[in-house]
C-alpha cells in the first residue's frame, strides 16, 4: 500500500469519539481544514456515485464535440443548477491574498472542469427547481442517497463546531436549515489536457463549508494558514471539510476560506491511461448558510483580534460573490 504520510499533515477525527474543542481550534489554526472519519457512511453509494458521473461527464463531453451544445445547462440560473461546462467559469480569489502565500499560485483565467449541482433542501422548496438529466434512469436516487450520506456526517460536524464555538449545538444548523445545498460533481478531463493544467484555478469557496471525500484520482492541492501549498491526499473514507467564505465572516476572520486548486499531476496522467478512465470527479458537497442570516462575528470570536467585515446578509454577499464569477 502507498505510504501517504507525506502528504497527510492534521490529524483525522474520528466522530465515535469524544472530540475536544482544542483539538478543532487546533486543526483549523495549524491546518485550515478538518478530517474525519464516520463509521455510518456508506462507502458504496460514493463508488456508485463516481460511476454515475464518470459515464455522464463522459457523454455530455463528447455531445459537445459532436453538437456543438449540451442539455441540462441553464445559463437563466447563473448554471446554479444542473450541468456547467468549461470555460464558463473564472476561479475567485481576492488579489490580496497574494500577498500572504509563500508559495505563490499560478494564475488561470477560466477553469477547464465540468460540473454538475444537485440542490438540497430540507423544506424542499427548491428554486430554481432540480434537474434531472433524462438519460440517466438511477441519476435520482444514486444522487439523492450519496447527498444523504454527507449531509448527516455534515450535521454531527456542525454540532461539533458549534460546541468548539461556544453556541448552542444547533447553532450552525439552525442557520443553515433553509439554504440550499448542493451535491457538486466536478469533472475534469484527464487525457484532454496536459500535466500541470489547473482545472479549478487559484480560488476560495464562496459558501460556508466544503465537504469531500476522496477522488478516484489526486489532484487537490490547498494552502495552509501559514501560506505553504501542499498536496492534500484524503485518506480512503475519511471527509474533508474546508471552511469557505462565509465561515471566514461568521469567525471574524480568524479562520479564513481555505484557498485551493486541481491539476491535472503527472500520477493523475499516468493512472487514466493505465485504466482508461478519462474523467477525474470530486465528490464534493458546498454547504451554505440561510439566506438571511447576518454574517458577523460570533461573540467566541468577538473579543479575538479579529478583522473588521461589514455585517451583511448571506443573501446579499452571495449576490456579490456571483456576479464576480461570470459563467458566461
Ligand atoms: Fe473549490
């Protein structure tokens, strides 16, 4: 078996156990992200997951090709649900960050990956509403059951943070149990491009917290806190979660939006070939925040020396955020 410790650097919270606050505040200090592990997954619904979505990029790729267009998109959406193909997105960073990474990024204008959002509500009043893509008869339930299985490791997290925060359990998901969160496969193709090509560019996430598990292919690349850029390989069924903007404002920035990318590394290269497999999916869930909740410091971070942020409503700050990404 690969010895992966080179490139595992916190350590993984396993939520059978009792975990200490010190240890989250240690992790996102020293890290900027958590790893954990929960014995309730699933582990089929993510290869069925993977799957699916491998024949799907796959299909609607060589669509494009041939047709020159491709269902499932809908640009009225700002590609917020369904299908989003290359090129239609810029990666969002703040030139400021620059400033503070040792290792500094290569810089890419559009993002060649696909991707594809499946909404999740727990009212269920979705809107826009979800799209199902109509040649794929298991895409309903493969989805649905894999979007569950994050969700609820998920839930136990927020409980967990919450507590670290000094909030009631149900704090986080009190403020997240009307917004709309999405099951969000990136697809990227690895016998189209060349080794170093960065499918999502230099960027942070501009929702609350991103979950993964592990690609069947590596290619995820993070900076720590202290601004070094390192290789992030998830353990087999272990799930990332990396703070995104919202985050950053709910902790008074101090903890930020991890900043990331995907490339396309020589091993990914070589792997594709070996077992013909064209298409590098993430399996990954964005988790947002109720529209009108104020992002503002929580009174943990308060008397922290904290950064000054404008209180403004997700709502209003998500608006801001889309308009900067283009997806034309
Ligand atoms: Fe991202």
């Amino acid at each position: 078996m690969r010895n992966i410790s080179r490139f595992r650097f916190s350590m993984i919270m396993d939520l059978n156990n009792n975990i200490q606050k010190d240890e989250i505040h240690n992790q996102l200090k020293n890290y900027g992200y958590l790893l954990v592990k929960d014995s309730r997954i699933d582990w089929k619904a993510n290869e069925e997951y993977f799957d699916l979505m491998e024949t799907y990029f796959d299909k609607r790729s060589r669509e494009l090709e041939q047709n020159g267009k491709v269902n499932d998109c809908f640009p009225q959406y700002k590609y917020q649900v369904g299908l989003g193909y290359e090129n239609i997105g810029k990666p969002n960073y703040d030139k400021e960050s620059l400033k503070y990474m040792i290792d500094q990024p290569i810089i890419i204008d559009r993002d060649p990956k696909w991707k594809y959002f499946w909404p999740y509500r727990y009212d269920g009043l979705y809107n826009p509403p979800k799209w199902i893509p109509q040649d794929f008869k298991n895409f309903e339930s493969i989805m649905n059951n894999w979007q569950f299985q994050l969700l609820r490791t998920t839930e136990q997290v927020l409980e967990i943070l919450s507590l670290a925060f000094e909030e009631e359990k149900e704090f986080f998901y009190n403020n997240m149990n009307k917004a709309t969160h999405l099951l969000s496969p990136i697809g990227c193709d690895l016998q189209k491009h060349q080794i170093n090509t960065r499918f999502s560019g230099y960027h942070y996430d501009l929702n609350f917290i991103t979950v993964h598990t592990k690609s069947r292919f590596p290619g995820l690349f993070v900076w720590l806190p202290n601004g070094k850029r390192v290789e992030l390989r998830i353990p087999e069924k272990t799930i990332l979660f990396q703070p995104g903007k919202l985050f950053e404002f709910m902790t008074g920035g101090i903890y930020k939006a991890g900043y990331h990318e995907a490339l396309l590394t020589e091993e990914a290269k070589k792997e594709s070939i070996k077992l013909n497999k064209k298409w590098r999916v993430t399996s990954t869930i964005f988790i947002m925040l109720n529209d009108n909740t104020i992002l503002q410091p929580m009174n943990y971070f308060k008397n922290l020396n904290i950064q000054k942020y404008e209180a403004i409503s997700v709502k209003e700050q998500f608006k801001k955020e889309l308009n900067k990404l283009s997806y034309v």
